[in-house]
C-alpha cells in the first residue's frame, strides 16, 4: 500500500505532470502522463495499476515530473 499512498499524494499535490515508476534496475515499469482536467477522471485506475505494479515490484523508484 505505500506506493499506491505515495503516487496518491502526488497526485493530490497536484503539481505533477508525468509520474514514472522504475524498478531496481532503473527500468522504466510505467508512466503515467497527469493533466489537471483529466486527473479526477483516470484517478481510479490509475490507482489500480500502480497497485498492481507494486504487487509485482519489491523496491521500485517514483519519478516525478513536476509542473513548472
């Protein structure tokens, strides 16, 4: 649960604009490209995948694209 809490409250910060998550070796898993019409909208499925991502995934690295 806590890469699916810490992706949560990136996206409840609201000031990112792509977030990647990697694994151990630093390859890129998924990414998810965030726009502010579309976040209320994709949250929840979001929130799926990097649930299963995390269950496949022991460590893994968030990566945030913030909005500048």
């Amino acid at each position: 649960h806590g890469l699916v809490d810490a992706v949560k409250g990136i996206i409840d910060a609201g000031n990112a604009r792509r977030i990647t998550i990697k694994n151990e070796q630093g390859d890129e898993i998924i990414t998810f490209p965030l726009t502010a019409g579309a976040v209320g909208v994709v949250i929840a499925p979001l929130l799926a995948a990097v649930g299963a991502v995390a269950a496949l995934v022991a460590k893994c690295t968030i990566v945030v694209e913030r909005v500048k």
